[in-house]
C-alpha cells in the first residue's frame, strides 16, 4: 500500500486569515541595535562621530603630548573611531544587501571588539578626567592651559563610551543566548 505519512512528508500549518491582526512576528534576535539594523549603524555614528571630535579637540590642544592621560584618551579615541567607522561600514553594507549579521563568529568578533574599546576609552575618558579635574580644581591653573578644551574632549569621550556600551550589551546578549 503506498500511502503518505504525515511523518513523512509534513504537512505546514496553514496561514493566519484574519487580515489586518495578522502582523509579523519579531524574533528576540531583531532587536534594534544589534549589528545590521538601523539602530546599530545610529550607534556606530554616534560612536564614530564623538570620538573623531574628541581625537580633534585634544590633538587641537598644543600641549596634550605632555600628559600621559591624554596622550591614552588620543590613542583610545583613535582606536574607537577606527572600529566604529569599520563595523558602521559593515552595517551598510549589510542593510543596504539585506544580510543578517547574526553568524556566531561575527557575534563573536563585535562582541570581542566593542568590549576592547569600550574598556580602552572608559578608562582612557577617567584618566582625562581626574587630570583635568587636578589641573583645573586642585592647581588652579587653567590659566596656563586649555581647560575648556580637555574638559570637552573628555566628555565626548565619556559619550562615546555611553554609545558604546549599548553595542557591547547588545552584542554580548546574542552572542550569551545563542
């Protein structure tokens, strides 16, 4: 007897018919933010586009090669727009294509990435900070140097960082529920 078995051959669930109600679902995976999306190239912007303007405001500065601090936020701001710029690429690339940037290895290495430069321009931001904090309230002497100028360059490292650290969460939470 030649008969089909469901086990066999399966038979798909046949498809909602109630119009309008019947919306797509959103995996737990499609979050906006995660790499590929709107959301995370608008990350990569915001990280891209602070720590150029902090690299820019501190190399402006004529005497930031005198304090080690410094000298790190210019490296580790360097170093973030170097990623964010790549990885916002790779973005484009991918929503322009419409390619899922979900393979565990890239998961992987973005994770990997924005934990090592989120961690670099934090403590880089911090450094900068209590330097500035030493030499604008402890020393008082704003007069011999660009206060105004460390004090910027070092929030737009701290918000920079605040643009990063949704990245890494993001990045981390996929790759951990995988």
């Amino acid at each position: 007897m030649n008969v089909s078995r469901p086990a066999v051959h399966p038979v798909d669930a046949p498809p909602f018919t109630d119009g309008p109600n019947n919306l797509q679902r959103v995996r737990m995976k499609d979050i906006e933010g995660m790499p590929g999306t709107t959301g995370g190239l608008g990350l990569r912007l915001f990280q891209f586009g602070f720590a150029v303007v902090a690299l820019a405001i501190m190399v402006s500065t004529p005497d930031f090669q005198s304090v080690t601090a410094f000298c790190y936020l210019v490296a580790a701001a360097g170093l973030q727009s170097l990623w964010s710029l790549s990885l916002a690429v790779v973005d484009i690339y991918a929503i322009l294509v419409k390619r899922c940037l979900r393979n565990p290895r890239a998961v992987c290495l973005f994770t990997i990435g924005d934990g090592v430069t989120s961690t670099l321009t934090f403590a880089a931001a911090c450094a900068s900070a209590g330097i500035t904090v030493l030499i604008g309230n402890d020393i008082g002497n704003c007069g011999q140097n660009p206060c105004a100028r460390f004090e910027i360059s070092t929030a737009l490292a701290f918000m920079s960082w605040f643009a990063v650290s949704p990245s890494f969460l993001l990045n981390f939470w996929s790759l951990a529920s995988r």
